[in-house]
C-alpha cells in the first residue's frame, strides 16, 4: 500500500515522489515507465545510463540521490530519486513526445511546493479547489480537511511510536475502520461499489461517515499518547480502543435516528446523479 500524499500523476500514470531537504524528489523509474510507456522501466534505465555512457556522455546516477520510496508491497525500497532540476537533465536523454509536456507539469508541481513550504494555507486552497471542481459542496469539504488533518496527527504518532511499514499503518487503519462500521476499507470500498483500487474511501463517505471516522481516528489518537503506547501490538490495541468508541457513539445515534448511518451510497454528486436516472 503506497501513501496516496506521496504519489503524483501525469497522464494516468502513478509518480512516486518523497520530500529531502524541503523539496520533492521524484523516482527516475517511474518517470521512465510515464514518458516511455515502457513494460520494463527499470530495464529501460538501465540501458538509458549505458547508452549515455557509451556515447560519450555523463552518468545519468549522478544526478539522482538514493532515496527510500514505498513499493507494492508496502516496503521501502532505495530507489534512483531527482529533484525537479536535474529530472530536467535526465528527461533530454529519454526521447519521447512526452517531454515537453512532462517538463511542464513538473515544473507546476515544483513550484507549487515552493510556494506551499512559504504559506501552508495555499496547499490548503489547493485541496479545496480540486474538491469544489469535483461538485462537492463547503460543509463536506471542510469536514474533508478537518479529517485530512487528525488522520496526520495520528499517523505521524505512529511514526513516532515504531510503526515503520505502509502494511503496519493499514493494519491498523483496518482495526479502526472494523470497530467503528464493522468493515476494513477495502470491505468498506466494495459495500460502495467502489471497483478502482486507487479510489480513497473518505472521498466517497456521506455526512456521518466521515465524522465518526474522525472520532474514531483522534479517540485513538488520545489513547495511544494517554497510555504511551509503543510498537506495532501495543498500537494495535490502542485503535481498536479508539475505534470502538466511535461505533458506540455509532449505534447510540442509529437508535436514536431509526437509520443506519453506514451508507452504500457515493456521495460524489455525479454518482448520486446517475442513480436518480436510473431510478426514473
């Protein structure tokens, strides 16, 4: 499982990028695979540095740093890295149509980590924006960023407290979401007919979805620092803690309001548009 905030797109196709020193490193692989289309990117860099080499020219490895990036199976691999300058450099030596449009986006995506290091309320404004482009309304998306920014406070205690692999963060997002709704997020994503895997679960909740996985997200959060909890197992128990204070404030509300607040629905409104088609 890769960290959603550490992935980029360029047409379609997943980047890979981790901040050093303040700015974004971005993985020479997996640019390779975006401009070349390549079913073997690495095999392609690696012939891409010989070739270069063989003409005359420089090695393409001193432009990139070794840098830990997470791969498929949720560990952290040393991977060829470049800032945006010297991807610049790297991208004259891989012919493709590609180019020059990649130049651009990256150049965008530089720039805006600039300016978001400068004033963090712009990243903010950012994330907004794409939501209000997508049709979602205010209420939902500052209840959005609210629970952008407990799920920070809690994964960075995590950090903190010995939890080091993307399998152990999901693990343990896992035993959160189980309490609270009786589901893992992948359960969660199929009851939402949510069919693509890069799909995120809290873009798709309704009203009380989204809040009570906020309860559930700080209650364990609190937990974890009120019992200093430490290591993957102690952290285990801790969510669950927290996530079974969510799903009693869960039920005591549903047998108040007489519903379920566990919802099938896709609170994107073009999907709640479709559904009303086809109901008609």
């Amino acid at each position: 499982m890769i960290d959603e905030k550490k992935l980029v797109v360029f047409q379609d196709k997943k980047i890979r990028r981790i901040l050093h020193n303040n700015e974004w490193y971005f993985s020479v692989v997996d640019v390779v695979g975006a401009l070349t289309d390549s079913t073997d990117a690495k095999d392609y860099w690696y012939r891409l540095k010989k070739r270069e080499l063989d003409s005359g020219g420089v090695e393409l490895s001193t432009f990139c740093r070794q840098l830990k990036l997470p791969s498929a199976d949720g560990k952290y691999y040393a991977t060829d890295c470049a800032n945006t300058k010297n991807m610049f450099r790297i991208i004259q030596s891989i012919p493709s149509p590609k180019a020059e449009p990649f130049k651009q986006w990256l150049a965008q995506v530089g720039y805006e980590r600039i300016e978001e290091i400068e004033n963090p309320e712009i990243g903010q404004d950012r994330i907004k924006e794409y939501y209000e482009l997508k049709g979602y309304p205010k209420e939902w998306i500052d209840k959005r960023l609210r629970g952008i920014a407990i799920r920070q406070e809690l994964t960075d205690e995590w950090k903190n407290r010995e939890i080091k692999t993307q399998k152990e963060f999901a693990i343990l997002t896992n035993e959160i979401s189980k309490a609270t709704f009786g589901k893992t997020v992948q359960e969660y994503k199929k009851f939402k007919s949510l069919k693509k895997q890069n799909q995120n679960l809290r873009d798709h909740m309704t009203d009380w979805e989204p809040i009570l996985t906020m309860f559930g997200e700080k209650a364990t959060t609190d937990i974890t620092k009120k019992e200093d909890s430490h290591g993957f197992f102690e952290c285990k128990t801790s969510a669950k803690k927290g996530g079974n204070i969510a799903r009693r404030a869960r039920e005591d509300l549903e047998k108040n309001i007489g519903e379920s607040v566990v919802s099938g629905d896709n609170y994107l409104p073009e999907s709640k548009k479709k559904r009303e088609i086809e109901k008609k």
